[in-house]
C-alpha cells in the first residue's frame, strides 16, 4: 500500500464557492446584513434623540426622523444637517451671554431669569437668599455670604 499525499484538484473546483464553501459566503453575507440593520437601528434612536434635544417642533421631529427612517443614510444625512437646529434646547443662551445681559440662572429649575427679580419666573423659587447676620442678598451657590462671611445654613 502506498502513501497518499495530496488530492489533485480539476480547473473545475477553483471556482470561489468551492474554495470558500457556499456557507462560507452566506455567512459572510448575513454578518453584512446584520451589522446594516444595526446601523440602521442606532441611526433612528440617535436621530430621534438629537432632534427631540435641540427642538420643540413636532412637525420638524417628525420630518427629521422620517427622513432617517425612509431614505438612505447618504441622503437623509446631509438633509438632516441641513433642517435641524444649530443648538440645543438647553443652550439657546450662553452662560457667558447671559451674565453681560443681566440674567441669573435659577438653581432649581435653570431658568435664565433677570437680576433684579427676587423669584424664579418659572418655578417660583428664591433668585437670591438674605443673611442671617447683615440681611444682604446672594446667591444660593454661595457657601458664605459675600459681606459678612456668615455660612448659609437653613435651620
């Protein structure tokens, strides 16, 4: 009896599904499949998220997670970039803005409110404390107040 070595192969069985295997490539296949559903699924939620964050338009939440649903990504992106707000909901005035306007943030609520009220348009809340010790006015994220050097402490 002798030794085998090799098979020798035909030109006919070099063909891709021969050396791969059908299953190879159907495999291959639905990984891609897979992973572009997926992408599709987090474009939606990111989409929906985004435009919920930076507007209160309905009709323009609706366009803009229509457009990521319905067309291709490289549609609806630039499109998507094109309709939506520059800026968040929360940022529509800069901090830095707001102090050279003469506008206070509310520590509950972070209403932008101006200076010289004493109670938060939206929810009502002090703007300012007094001292217990002169009467003076500051702010709630003082720890001390700014005249006497008195704790703010609530007892």
């Amino acid at each position: 009896m002798g030794t085998w070595v090799g098979v020798v192969l035909d030109n006919s069985s070099w063909t891709l599904a021969s050396l791969f295997g059908a299953t190879w490539i159907s495999f291959w296949i639905n990984i891609v499949a897979v992973l572009l559903i997926f992408f599709r699924a987090i474009s939606i939620i990111w989409t929906s998220k985004d435009i919920i964050n930076r507007t209160n338009s309905f009709s323009l939440q609706i366009i803009s997670i229509l457009l990521v649903t319905f067309l291709t990504p490289l549609v609806w992106l630039p499109l998507y970039f094109l309709i939506r707000p520059l800026s968040y909901k929360r940022d529509r005035i800069p901090r830095r803005e707001a102090c050279a306007s003469n506008l206070v943030p509310c520590y509950n609520c972070s209403t932008l409110n101006p200076k010289e009220y004493v109670c938060c348009i939206a929810c009502g809340e002090r703007l300012k404390i007094k001292c217990k010790e002169c009467w003076n006015s500051y702010a709630h994220s003082f720890a001390y107040c700014n005249i006497c050097g008195a704790p703010n402490i609530d007892v």
